[in-house]
C-alpha cells in the first residue's frame, strides 16, 4: 500500500467534481476511518498525488477530438 497522505479542504472539493464527470474513477478506502488512500479506474491504483497531478493536468481539445472519433470499421480497414 502507498503512504498514506492527508487531504487538504481545498482538495476535496476539486476530487469531487473530477469523480462526478468521471465515474469510471472510485475512491479507494482504508480503515474505520474510511482513509482515502487511492482512487481506483479499472485495474488501476493512483495515489491521491497522482490524482491530483492528472486533474490538474491541462486538458488538449485536439487530443480529445481524436479520442472521440470513431475508428473505421474492420471491414472498411484498408490492408497495410
């Protein structure tokens, strides 16, 4: 297990919206106290600083334009 941090107010909040836009992402919990040590998407584990880092992180429009689009069907795939 990671070490485990205590979050700040002004990060509650912030963590907050992220999980409310993105609910493939779930907190990870530890002990009586429920302690958030991680946040959980797929088989993945980051630790509240990692989470923090991909928050923070600038979103790119045109990146996210390309994920969004469709790849062509197998069938339209021209041979390489």
């Amino acid at each position: 297990m990671k070490t485990r941090t205590v979050m700040q107010i002004s990060q509650i909040g912030k963590f907050a919206r992220f999980l409310e836009e993105h609910p493939g992402f779930s907190p990870e919990l530890f002990g009586g106290n429920a302690d958030v040590y991680g946040f959980r998407v797929g088989e993945c584990v980051l630790s509240v600083d990692e989470m923090e880092r991909l928050i923070d992180t600038p979103v790119d429009p045109q990146a996210v334009a390309l994920l969004q689009t469709q790849s062509p069907a197998m069938s339209e795939r021209r041979p390489s």
